[in-house]
C-alpha cells in the first residue's frame, strides 16, 4: 500500500511531477506562510475572533480567557516549514525507512523499557488484548521510549498550523479546539503543553483529541500523564488499538509470495483495510512463503525500494489497526517488525538468563 507517511501531511506524497507554472506556485504559497509576521496577535484577527466565538457558544468558555490565552500564542514559522511537504518528492524506499526505525537504539532501549515496565505491560496486554510487545514498538517508533516527544510549545503549534496553514486549517482548528477542552479537563494552563511541530503530546504522541479520547490513567493516579510517566502511555496505546479492533491472538502480518502471472497491482489498489479472502488471493496466485492459502482476510501490501525487488505481506486486521495510528504501511511494517525483534530478542534472554540461573543451581549442589 502507498500511504503518506507523515498522517497530517496536506498533500499527497504520490503527486506526479508538476508543471513548471505549479512548482513556482506552491513555492510562492510556502513563502507566504512562512512569511506571516510572528508579532501579530492571534487574538485580534477576524478568523481567531470566530473560532473564540465557537468556543464561548458551544463548550461555555469565557471568551476574554480565551481571547488573553490566544494573545500569547506565537506563530511558528518552522512549524510551517515541517509541515509543508517537498517541492520535489524522492522515490520511497522501504529499506531506508526501515533503518530509522529497526536499529540498535530503539531494540536495545525496547528491551529495556520492557523491563523496567514489564507488569504494566502484562496488565495493559491482559485486559486490552494487545501484545507487549506491540505497545513496546509503537512508543520505540513515536518516540524513542519518550527521548525525543518535541519541543514545540502545542499552544502556538496549533495557532500556527489552525489559522496560518490553509490546506489543513480545518484539522489543526479541531486540534485546537480540542487543546483547550483538554486544559480544562485537566485543569492545565493550555500554554502549558509542549510535543511534536503538529501537535502531537508525550510518550504516545498522542493529538489533543486522542488524549481525550483514548488516554486512560493507567497507573491510577487520578490524572494522565504523558509526559513523565510511561506506564499511562502504555494504557493508552493499549486502549487505542483496542478500541480500534485489534484482535486478541490474531496474526498481524506476513510475507506473501507472488506467481509471476499474478497482478499485484490490482490487488494493492484493493484498499488498506483487509478485503482479499483466502480463496481469491489463491486464485490470484498470491500465498504464504510456505505456500499456504491467507490465514484470513487481508490486504496485499507492496514495500518499495528503488533498485530492489518490491517485498509483498500480508496484512491482516491487527496490521490494519496498527495504520490507524498512522496512516502508512511504512509506518505499520516498521512497528510490526520492530515488535518481532523485540519479542525475539526477549526470548533470547530469557533463555540465556535460565540457563545461566540452572547452572548455577547445579554448581551449588
């Protein structure tokens, strides 16, 4: 499947190359928003003035504290810049994208992060249903076990992207919104927020409106933390997944096996979510590499890289779920195999640590 990889990208990553008259449009559309001056206050602009209105009418805010709130906000013309996607795209490639993601840093720190929260993680896998090591992968590939959530202050990021980026204002306007509901919920100052350059929080990376949505207080603490405390990340990725359905013990994916006559193409247009019964990938010549019929209903999922042959899995439910987080099979792959590393790798010590604990029994008696 070809998704965008960054789910709040504006614009397709698969565009065709633009005639000449459209690149120096969008260029001179980059430099416009970039451009938007950073003194101006968000508060005393017409569009602002509306969204204060919405929040006064339909949610009873008092619109001078919203209004004082907003004054403060900055625009962040670096938000616009990395949210804005390329002029000029280069060739996907998986083998690249997997590397950022499937390397020492995020299993060695996976391993560790397992351990030092293994009982909330058990719990979390107990009563959502979602593997340990599924949960592990997610906050690995978000952000690094919590080292890098972002610094961008979320208040102005979303001011930014809200009234000062065209192509997704509706979105971030929502976000927004939701920040404010989410401040008053927790009882939190809005400018007290701080994650990603989209306005992703903590651990999770979780938008304002999948706080308030799926974030559960998992440790019991009577607030949500997502900030200094993992083990309500790992409730919430849990919970998440959960409510989008994810099946307990089912596969997520697994590599597929093409006939030269097959058309993977048709079959990847098919769509994301799991749609190709066993008995017609069959027909079409597409098997497990052990050359058994799909375990379930599925998607055929194509991983590109230039200059090498394409890789080819099936997706199941589980591995659908997994692209409602982000919306790119890139993204889901990565996860996916970062989970098996780890989970092998555990097994690994786990073996190596009984092992070496009879030995030592042994030599005591």
């Amino acid at each position: 499947m070809k998704f965008h990889q960054n789910p709040v990208s504006p614009l397709s990553i698969r565009q065709a190359r633009k005639p000449l008259w459209r690149a120096i449009a969008s260029l001179l559309l980059i430099g416009l928003l970039q451009a938007a001056p950073a003194s101006a206050s968000f508060a005393e602009r017409q569009d602002v003035r509306d969204f204060i209105d919405t929040l006064t009418t339909q949610h009873g805010f008092d619109a001078e504290v919203i209004s004082a709130v907003l004054s403060r906000a900055q625009h962040e013309a670096e938000v616009i810049r990395l949210i804005t996607p390329p002029t000029r795209k280069g060739a996907r490639s998986w083998r690249n994208y997997r590397a950022r993601f499937l390397d020492r840093t995020r299993i060695d720190g996976g391993i560790t992060f397992w351990e030092e929260n293994a009982v909330d993680l058990e719990r979390a896998s107990r009563q959502f249903g979602v593997p340990a090591e599924i949960i592990v992968a997610i906050i690995g590939v978000e952000t690094v076990y919590g080292r890098h959530t972002g610094n961008f202050e979320t208040l102005s990021a979303l001011a930014t992207l809200a009234f000062d980026y065209p192509p997704r204002a509706e979105l971030f306007r929502r976000e927004l919104e939701a920040l404010f509901l989410l401040a008053r919920e927790q009882q939190r100052d809005p400018t007290d927020y701080s994650g990603s350059f989209a306005g992703a929080l903590g651990y999770p990376q979780f938008l304002p409106s999948s706080v308030r949505a799926y974030a559960v207080d998992f440790d019991g603490s009577g607030r949500i933390d997502f900030d200094t405390n993992p083990i309500d990340a790992i409730g919430s990725v849990a919970n998440y997944l959960h409510v989008h359905g994810w099946q307990a013990e089912a596969p997520v994916a697994e590599r597929a096996r093409i006939a030269t006559a097959t058309d993977a193409a048709a079959l990847v247009a098919a769509g994301i979510e799991p749609a190709l019964d066993p008995e017609r990938l069959l027909q079409a010549g597409v098997t497990t590499l052990r050359g058994d019929p799909a375990a379930d209903r599925a998607t055929l999922v194509d991983l590109e890289t230039p200059g090498a042959q394409t890789e080819y899995w099936l997706g199941y439910r589980n591995f659908y779920v997994i692209t409602r987080y982000n919306r790119s099979s890139f993204y889901a792959m990565s996860v996916f195999e970062l989970a098996e590393a780890l989970r092998q790798r555990r097994q690994v010590d786990t073996l190596r640590a009984d092992a070496l604990r009879n030995k030592a029994e042994i030599a005591q008696d």
